[in-house]
C-alpha cells in the first residue's frame, strides 16, 4: 500500500509473529469490512427491490451489462496474470498485463457512465424518481468508486512497475493491489446477479 | 537506525520529546497515543458544556434557557461528542499507547495508517461541530428518520462527520488486529498477551464486523439528503426501520466497543492493587470474545416499540439476556481477583472498583431493559437515560479515568498527586450518582427523555440530576490542575512505580521513542503477583510486598 522506503519507517519491519505476511493481513481485514459494507447496501438495495414493482429492472440494459461483466472478469485475469508474471520476475509482461487490467477496468466504467447518463437523462431511471432507482445508483454507484480507486491504484502500481520497482522476490503491493481488485470484481459479479438478472 | 531521538523535522515526524512532535503528523505510536487521548480529553469537556446545558435547561420545569430546537441540537451533538470522539477514541489512544508496549512490539503494524486514522478525527470534529452551528441535526445522535432524511443542512454535515470517524476507527482497528496478531515479541503466547491486549483485540474485531455497517447506512442517508431518493421515508414508500436495522446492527456491538477496552484496563488495574493475580485468566479473555459474537445478535432490543414482528422479538430478548453471561463472568472473576487482596486504595483502584458497581449497576437495568414487557414500558424514558449513563460514564468512563491514573506516570514519567486524584474520584463518583440515579426513577413514572420541558411532578429527579452534573464538572477541575501540573513538578516515576509485571512496566518512563532494543522475553503467567517476584524491582520489602 505505501512505499517501503519512507524516511520515517525507522523501525525494521520485524518477522511476523504468526507467520501471516503483515501487509496481506491487513488487506485482508480491509476486505472484511468492505464486505460488511456492501452487505450493509445491498441490504438497503434489496430492501428498495421488495418494495419496487416487480419489473422494476426492466429498464436495465441486460445485453450491454453482461458484455461489462464479461470485460470486468477478463480485467480479474488480467490481474491474475500480472501477479504470475513478476513471480518469474518478468518486467515487461508484469507491466502489459497491469495496462491490460487498466484498460478493461476503465472500459468497465466507461460503460457504467454511458448507461447512468442513459437513463437519466432518458427519464428512465434516477436516483430521485423511484425506491428501486435509490436502491440502484447507490449500490452500483458505490461499486463504481470502487473500481475507480481501483483504477488509480492501478496506475500508481505500473508506474512503480515501470520504475522497476518490483521483482520475482519483491511483488507483494502487486498481490496486495490484485486482493483488491478480485474483491471489487467479485462483488460486481453478486451485484448483477442481484440486480438485473434476478 | 535505532537511536533514540526524534526522526524527521517538518510535518512528519516519528517520536515525541518537543511539544511540536505532537502537533504535527507523528508516525510513533506513543505520540499518537496522546495525541488521541488529549483530542479526546478536549471533546469531553465540550460533551460535558452541553451536558450541563441540558441540565441547566432541565433544573426547572419550563426552563428557559434554550429553545426546544437549540435543546435537540445540545443533545444530538453531546450524545455524538461523548460515544465517536471521547469514548471511543480514548480508548482507541490509550489502546494506541499501550498495547504495543504491552506486547513488547516496538510500534503498531502500520505508523503511518495509524498517524492517519488520528488525523481523520479533525475533520470528523470540525463537521460535527459545524453541523451544530448550521442547525437541523436535532434527530439525537441515532438519527431516526423521517426527521434525520428532512431536516436541514446540518444534519448531512453530522453524517459526514461520523464518515470521517468511523474511516479513522476502521483503520485504527485493522492496526491493532495486527499489531496484536503480527508484531507480539515472539516468546509472548496469546495466552499470555495481557488482558487489555485481548479486549482490544475483541473490540477491533467489532469495529471491522461492524462499524461499515453504520458507514453504509450513512451513506444511504446521504444519498436520500443530497441525491432526494426515499430509502428511509414512508412517504415516498422508503422504510424508516431500514435505518433503524442497519444503525442498531452497527450501534449495538458499538456499546461493547465502548466497553470491553474498559474491561481490559479493570483487568490490569485489579490485580496491581490487589498484589494477586487475575482469577480466571481463560475465562476473561473468551468472554470478551464471547462478547465481541454474540453482540451481533442482539441490535433489535433497540426496536420492541418500532413495529417488528411481535414473535421476533422474543429471541432478540433472550440473544440480549445472554450477554449478561460472559459479562457475568467477567464481573465474578474480579471480585474474586480482589477478594483476600493486599487492596491498595490508589485513585487508580478507586475507579476501578467504582467500575464495578457501577457498572454492574448498569449492567442489571440493562436485562430489565432487554425484557420486552419491560422495555415497552419504559422504552424512550429518563429509565434508559439512567441505564445507558450507568454503563457508559460509570463504566466506560470510570474505566478510563482508572487506566489514566495507572499510565499516567507511564506516559510522562511523573507521578500525579494523590490527594487531588482522591479528590476528583469521590465528587466525580458523587456527581455521577447523584445525576443519574434520580433519573431511573423519573423514567420508571414515565418522564420521556429527549424533550426540552417536562411536567412539574418529575422537578424534584430533575434537580437533583442537574446539581449533580454540576458537581462532575467541578470535579474535573482538580483532575485537569493535577495533569498539568504534576507534568513538571510531580514525584519522578521510574520505571515501574507501581510494582507492576507487564512489559511497559520494564521499560524507563516516558518510554524511549522505538521502544525495545530487542524482542522482549516473556515467562510465566502475565499477572503472577504473589507467586515470582516483578522484575526490575530490587527493594526487599518491596519484593515482600510484592
């Protein structure tokens, strides 16, 4: 998550008493709460759902979100690919998969802002207009940020990949940064189970 | 690299022997442990102003001191103040400054995380303090809608406020998991982590369960007060108990956040008082963890009188009466850690055995309370009022009062005056009795709480309750003069003024800024007082004592 290098971080990073790696740990207990979370929304979502007419989703573009989910999938092996590459200390092949993951996420919230700008302004749905539109933007709308935070992290991970910064013994924020993106990856694919399937 | 001065210059630092280490960002967690704990120090006076302007209002019936709205807007933002930033940040300081010293780690896992979850409390402050000045954040500090989704702009300051505090108690939380789990010195089991160690531990593990849920109703709050959607108004088909599920989800484990650090500090305390060891080492650690599971399963005992299915409530009532068991549990185990003692009557111990009966106090009205026939009776009453003040001030409060006069000279190598720690023990102790105890009764004959007049049958309760918030904030005085002063011209500690085994004990006091040259080695039972003599402590009659 942050540079290893820092001035300030005087004390040694000392052997982890129970032998789980301190920086996953810490992921790991970060994901917890992004689960609690989300569960939290989609909750709230479901909540909306019930209280909405029954075809309520009707107005969704299916098709075109399958596609997204499918891009945002392929985006999780991407990233999959990327953590297998520096394992064997590949450079070059670390850096055009982390370019790849950028550019199916991107795509993906490429797609997410065409289809909100949609159906607002088509009238269809809004945040404002129904419980199911409440329940809508603000549980895809949070997913949204995610993959936009994911995005930026994306970013800052090739350009410390570019920089050479990692290595087949040294690729531990590369893991760190793919946890995070399985997990908003993975959360999609629940949400439009959720959403427009069901 | 492991010189023991000040690293860094600008606004970044990691150490503290200026005051200036403590006004900028500041990766040591002793510093931040202060930093924390003086932050939250400010806000419980600012809690306890309006608290006194509560009572102020409320001495006499038709008080007129303030206005019905500005009366919503004092207890909305005094509830607030007290439970996000003076309870659970002291703790959060005190765990912050302690623990790692206490587990022979030289800082938390992650110092510049930990730097930031403090810093993330400023703007949580200054948001919160706004939204009172903007006005309409008048729901109290649940924020019940339909008001909390239509009243004014101040009401979506708080819920950004309480955005920034749960970040900061998030991330504070996953420091202390692995700090505790990670960086303990090796030779130190869990089973030999001190008590305190564990209770942070079950109440980080609350926080990560927990405290999103809360971040995502306000979340959907926000939504509906910026973006007009309906999640939680009836009016446009939302549903009001969604937030009041989703708020007690978070908010009923948030009181065992607020309770089990307290439990931890009573455990250190009684047995240093009481030269014995802890009875019922095993028994205490699971039942903060016991705690820590089952306070997932009780949130809507807040909700007998909101609408839910009648048959619901029956196991919410006996999730909610289980909890007494481990806390039972905890309660016997330190009676009978101080029974046949060598008790000391230190202001430390003071407090800590006021913990005890006050919170069993607390403890007892909270199974009426968890009764349903009970509870609808007396639900939105002084009784609850009475009951939660009995937990949180005489519980929480007292509990960290009793660990600040243990780590004070700890923390600043000074002794604190006796007589001026009696002092404030014996009228905040009055104070508190005297404020709260008349408010069961007022409840129990039906005076609603959170309304800013009252008929003139309940005056009597009233008065009493408001003359003896006076006496708590009297109290404080000769505990600020004591602080104070005693930086400069208190006794000189030295390392273990109390006689106390734990590893902070070992070190000098202040600590040195990275902590441990080396791994601590750890043997034997944590709280062996009595049975091996405490290390570093040479004095024969001292040992003797010991």
């Amino acid at each position: 998550m942050s540079e290893a290098t820092s001035t300030i971080t005087v004390h040694e990073r000392s052997a982890s008493t129970t032998g789980l790696d301190t920086l996953k740990l810490g992921m790991w207990l970060f994901l917890a709460t992004e689960v609690m979370l989300f569960s939290a929304m989609i909750a709230g979502f479901m909540d909306m759902r019930g209280r909405s007419p029954a075809d309520a989703h009707h107005v969704l573009n299916i098709p075109l979100t399958a596609v997204n989910t499918f891009i945002l999938i392929c985006s999780s092996l991407t990233v999959a690919l990327s953590v297998a590459s520096i394992e064997q200390g590949n450079q070059k092949r670390l850096r055009n998969f982390l370019l790849l993951t950028f550019l199916f996420g991107g795509t993906f919230l490429g797609i997410q802002i065409f289809e909100y700008r949609h159906l607002i302004t088509g009238g269809e749905l809004a945040p404002w207009s129904s419980l199911f539109g409440a329940g809508f933007f603000a549980v895809t709308g949070l997913h949204g940020f995610h993959v936009f935070i994911g995005l930026i992290w994306c970013i800052l991970t090739i350009i410390k990949a570019t920089r050479g910064r990692f290595s087949a013994q040294n690729f531990e924020q590369v893991e760190i940064f793919g946890l995070y993106w399985h997990f908003v990856d993975v959360v999609w694919i629940i949400l439009f189970t959720l959403i427009y399937l069901l | 690299m492991r010189e023991d001065s000040v690293v860094g210059t600008g606004w970044v630092r990691h150490g503290g022997r200026k005051f200036s280490d403590y006004l900028v960002f500041n990766t040591d967690h002793k510093v931040i442990g202060i930093q924390y704990l003086a932050l939250a120090f400010f806000f419980f006076i600012l809690g306890g102003l309006l608290a006194g302007l509560i009572r102020a209002q409320l001495a006499v019936p038709d008080g007129q001191v303030i206005t019905g709205s500005t009366y919503n807007l004092t207890l909305t933002l005094h509830g607030t103040l007290m439970i996000f930033l003076w309870i659970i940040p002291a703790f959060t300081g005190a765990g912050n400054y302690v623990v790692p010293l206490m587990i022979g780690a030289n800082d938390m896992a992650f110092p510049r995380l930990n730097a930031l979850s403090f810093w993330l409390l400023i703007p949580g402050g200054l948001l919160l303090i706004a939204s009172f000045a903007a006005g309409g954040a008048e729901s109290g500090w649940t924020a019940y809608p339909p008001l909390s989704a239509t009243a004014p702009l101040g009401q979506t300051l708080w819920a950004a406020a309480l955005q920034f505090i749960g970040f900061s108690t998030i991330f504070g939380a996953i420091n202390f998991i692995v700090t505790i789990f990670n960086l303990r010195t090796p030779s130190m089991k869990l089973t030999q982590m001190p008590l305190l160690a564990w209770a942070i531990l079950a109440t980080s593990l609350i926080i990560v369960l927990g405290t999103p849920v809360l971040s995502g109703a306000l979340l959907l709050l926000i939504f509906q007060r910026v973006l007009g959607a309906q999640f939680f108004t009836p009016a446009g088909g939302g549903n009001p108990l969604l937030w009041q599920n989703l708020f007690w989800f978070y908010s009923h484990p948030a009181v065992y956040i607020m309770i089990l650090p307290g439990f931890g500090i009573i455990s250190e305390v009684l047995p240093i008082f009481s030269r014995k060891p802890i009875f019922g080492y095993k028994l205490i650690a699971f039942s903060s963890m016991a705690i820590a599971v089952f306070g997932f399963l009780v949130w809507a005992h807040h909700m007998f009188t909101s609408g839910m299915d009648p048959f619901l409530r029956v196991p919410f009532m006996v999730t909610s009466m289980i909890i007494a068991v481990p806390t039972g549990v905890k309660i016997f185990s330190w009676l009978a850690t101080i029974w046949a003692g060598k008790l000391r009557f230190t202001t430390s111990m003071m407090f800590g055995l006021s913990f005890i009966s006050m919170f069993v106090i607390g403890g007892l009205s909270g199974i009426f309370l968890a009764s349903v026939p009970i509870d609808i009776h007396v639900q939105d009453t002084y009784f609850v009022v009475a009951h939660l003040h009995y937990v949180l001030f005489g519980g929480s409060v007292m509990a960290l009062f009793a660990g600040l006069y243990l780590w004070y000279p700890k923390i600043t190598g000074r002794m604190l005056r006796e007589r001026l720690g009696q002092l404030h023990f014996w009228l905040t102790f009055m104070g508190f009795n005297l404020t709260f105890l008349p408010q069961h009764i007022a409840g129990l004959e039906g005076m609603p709480r959170r309304v800013y007049t009252y008929a003139p049958e309940f005056w009597i309760w009233n008065l009493l309750s408001s003359l003896g918030a006076f006496l708590m904030a009297i109290a404080v005085l000769p505990f600020l003069y004591n602080a104070l002063r005693s930086l400069a011209a208190g006794k000189v500690a030295g390392p273990n003024p109390w006689r106390a085994f734990g590893l902070e004990w070992t070190l000098s006091s202040p600590p040195p800024v990275h902590n441990f040259p080396a791994p601590p080695v750890v043997e034997g039972d944590p709280y062996g007082y009595g049975e091996r003599p405490v290390p570093g402590v040479s004095d024969h009659k001292a040992q003797v004592a010991a």
